[in-house]
C-alpha cells in the first residue's frame, strides 16, 4: 500500500509528493501501522499524525525519505 504515496529508491521509500503537501503526508501516517511520532519541536504539520512529524522520516531536499524499514530490522 506503501506505493499510493511512496516510490522505492535504493531500498527506501521516497515520498512522492513534495515538502509542502500535508494530505498525503496524513494518510499515509495513518494507514502506517509503525508510525512513531518525533519530538514536538522536530513537527512541520500542526496534524501530530503526519508522515512530516514522524521519527522515520529523514527530508531530502525536495521530499523526504522513509527509513522506518532500515530502522525495524
């Protein structure tokens, strides 16, 4: 499912939407079963539930990566 917001690049999900779209950000984070949030003053979405707030996720200079996958194993 990871596929409807992420693409895979070099075994990581790079988010496909840019820095600045919070929609897809928050669905994604909500359909994520390992969603962890970061600390409070790490959050660029004022929604805690946020692929933009999340522990996982490393910014890229026009997107961000998902690294939850290198970080479960």
């Amino acid at each position: 499912m990871m596929q409807q917001w992420f693409v895979a690049v070099d075994e990581l999900w790079q988010f496909k939407f840019g820095v600045d779209d919070y929609q897809p950000a928050r669905e994604a984070a909500a359909d994520c079963s390992t969603f962890l949030s970061d600390d409070e003053d790490e959050h660029t979405d004022n929604v805690s539930r946020s692929c933009f707030n999340c522990m996982y996720r490393r910014w890229q200079p026009d997107s961000f990566q998902c690294h939850k996958q290198s970080a479960l194993r």
